[in-house]
C-alpha cells in the first residue's frame, strides 16, 4: 500500500514528505497505521549518518496508532487495537531471557539496521529499498510495521499523542530512576538535564520517593518545569561551581546521579557528586564516541561507588510501559506538560523549534 512518509535522502536532512510503499506484514509482523509518533534526539544522531545510515530513510521510533494488518502467527494485537510501539529485541538470547531486552545482543540488528535478514525492505519508493525499521518500526510515516515484542496494546480511550513518548525518552528517564538504579524513598538524587528524558527521571524520582531531586540544567523554563514536576532544587551548570552547589544541597553528597545530557564537562563532575555507595547512570550519548568518564580510583574505591551506562531505562516494556500507563493516568507522569503537537509535514519545523529550545518533546500527529 502507499502512504506518506517523511523521507531522509541525506545526512541531516531536511525530511522529505514523500509518497512511499509499505509492504504487508510478514510472519510475526505487525502493520500499524500511526497516528502520533515523538521525535527523540537519537533520530537526531542518526539522521546525521554518523552511525552510518543507509539513505533514503525512515526514522521515526516513539509511535503509536492503530493496528492496520498482522502477519501469519501474530496473536497478541489484531486490527483496530489501539497501540504504542517501543525498541525491538530478539527474544532468545540470554539477556532477553533474563527480560532485559534492552542489552538484547542483537540490538543493533532488529532496531537500527534498515533491512530484513532476507536484504528485503518492508518500504520502498518507486521499487527502490528505503532503509527501515528503525526501532523495529520506522514511524515518521503513515504506516509502519513493528513486530510482537515491540508492540503494546492499550485501551481504547488511550491519548496516543500523549502517550506515543513512552515508547523512548520517558521510559529512558524514568526507568533509569525507578528501574536501573531502583531508587529507594528518601534517597537523594541529582539529575543532570532537564529535556524530555531527564524530566521523565525527575518525575521518576518522585514516583519513587526520592526525599531531594536536584535537577541541573543551564535553561530557566526547563528549571522551573523540573521543579513543577518534581525536583526541589534546580541549579544552572554555568552559575558556579556545580559540585558545591550540589553539596550545599546535599552535604554527604547525592546517592545517585542520572545523567541525561552527554555534556562530557558536567558528566566528568558527577564522581564529585555523589555519596559513599552513590551511584552514577550515564543516560545520555555523548557528541563522540571518544568520550571518556575518568574515575578516581582511590577515591572510588573508598566510597564504593558504581557507575553504569543505561539503554531505554533497563525497561521490559510489555512489562513497564503498562506501569507507566497507570502513572500517568494517576497524574504522576503529566507527559503533557511539556510535549507539543505538530503535523507530520511540520517535522522540520518540530527539530527547528526542538534546537532552539521552543519544545521539550515534538510529537507529529498523521491523520
Ligand atoms: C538510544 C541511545 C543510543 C543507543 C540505543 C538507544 N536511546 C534512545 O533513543
Ligand atoms: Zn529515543
């Protein structure tokens, strides 16, 4: 079938509003006609071809719509199911058997290679292969097919344009909190950037009790929408001296820093930050993959501190996504207070107002 697709045909774009084709599901695919679909920083990186993607493209990995079609064998949605799409994993290996699909050892393959194993493409313009299935979806289109472990059914009254983000950047923020560093009550917590992942972390401070959320993040009305949601400090990184102020807040130090920016100067200050047995979660990529965390290690060892990298929150999504449902639909996770709509052929405009700090989270609505 033909739908319209918003095409990357070069590194860094534009995206191009174009007419594709999208094939039928196969054996455990799922066609999805999308209806909501954010935009994430990742589409970003990737847009700019330094992981090397394959042009022409289809990004697009936070969408939500309605089921169009399934392939032979699928039993867990059928047509008209509402839906939210999240990362793909292989299901077999060990880390996947242990429902951590997120450290799925064939990641790379089933979310950021844009073929099928057999080299087929489920789109392409005018017969020629366009790379897709990105996140095991490619959703900046009109359809998009996923497969069953990337695919959740929610209730029919779902917001789709309010939930859609769940399927990256608030898992992300909020499952580093509540998931991978299994934030306790009354522990304090320090989280570096205030975007749509780092407010997620705040919020997921909160769900979990957290006594001091210290949010540091150099925009004022990110500031104060960390604060709103949750955080009961915030400091701006270019005020002074970052470390001090976090220790004037927590003297002893924070036991866990999130970080959600990939800002390497004010990452490096983190291993300052935190208390004896604190731990450290690196969220954010940073600009190079040359990027180093340097640890002290006398000190390290003295205080027993960890440090670990986080994909997605730890999240097993067909088990945390409904969690995060019912936190929202109890108003612990008020996503709306900082996404903003806009059309599929305004995703130019969305990026444009995303670098210049006009949004927090794009997310396009296709009819
Ligand atoms: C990404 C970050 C880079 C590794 C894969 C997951 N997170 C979401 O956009
Ligand atoms: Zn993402």
């Amino acid at each position: 079938m033909q739908t319209q697709a918003a095409v990357l045909n070069q590194p860094n774009g534009p995206f191009d509003i174009q007419t594709v084709e999208i094939a039928d599901p196969l054996a455990g695919e799922i066609r999805v006609a999308v209806k909501a679909v954010g935009i994430c920083h990742t589409d970003l990186v990737v847009a700019s071809g330094a992981m090397g993607l394959q042009f022409p493209a289809v990004l697009g990995h936070e969408g939500a719509g309605i089921v169009d079609a399934v392939g032979a064998g699928v039993t867990s949605v059928k047509p008209g199911d509402k839906v939210l799409l999240t990362f793909n994993s292989c299901g077999q290996c060990k880390p996947c058997s242990h429902h951590e699909p997120a450290y799925c050892n064939h990641f790379v393959p089933y979310n950021m290679v844009g073929v099928r194993i057999d080299g087929s493409t489920r789109i392409t313009r005018d017969g020629a292969a366009v790379s897709d299935n990105f996140f095991g979806q490619s959703s900046f289109a009109g359809y998009a097919i996923s497969n069953e472990r990337n695919v959740l059914k929610v209730d029919d009254d779902a917001d789709l344009a309010v939930l859609a983000p769940l399927g990256c950047g608030i898992q992300t923020g909020a499952g580093a909190v509540l998931r991978s560093l299994a934030a306790k009550a009354g522990e304090t917590l320090v989280v570096i950037g205030a975007g749509a992942v780092g407010l997620s972390a705040v919020m997921g401070g909160k769900i979990a009790g957290c006594a001091t959320i210290i949010a540091i993040e150099p925009q004022e009305g990110r500031r104060a929408l960390a604060l709103e949601l949750g955080a009961t400090h915030a400091i701006d990184p270019n005020a002074g001296d970052v470390v001090a102020a976090v220790r004037g807040i927590v003297a002893d130090g924070a036991d866990m820093v999130v970080d959600t920016s990939g800002y390497m100067p004010v990452v490096a200050l983190s291993v300052n930050m935190i208390a004896n047995r604190g731990r450290i979660g690196l969220v954010g990529v940073p600009g190079s993959l040359d990027a180093v965390l340097p640890i002290p290690v006398v000190q390290w060892i003295t205080i027993g501190g960890t440090v670990r990298g986080i994909i997605e929150g730890d999240s097993d999504p067909l088990v945390f996504l409904p969690e995060l449902i019912a936190h929202h639909k109890a108003g612990r996770l008020p996503i709306e207070k900082f996404s903003k709509t806009y059309r599929l052929d305004q995703i130019n405009e969305a990026i444009d107002d995303a670098h210049h700090g006009k949004c927090i989270k794009a997310v396009l609505l296709i009819d």
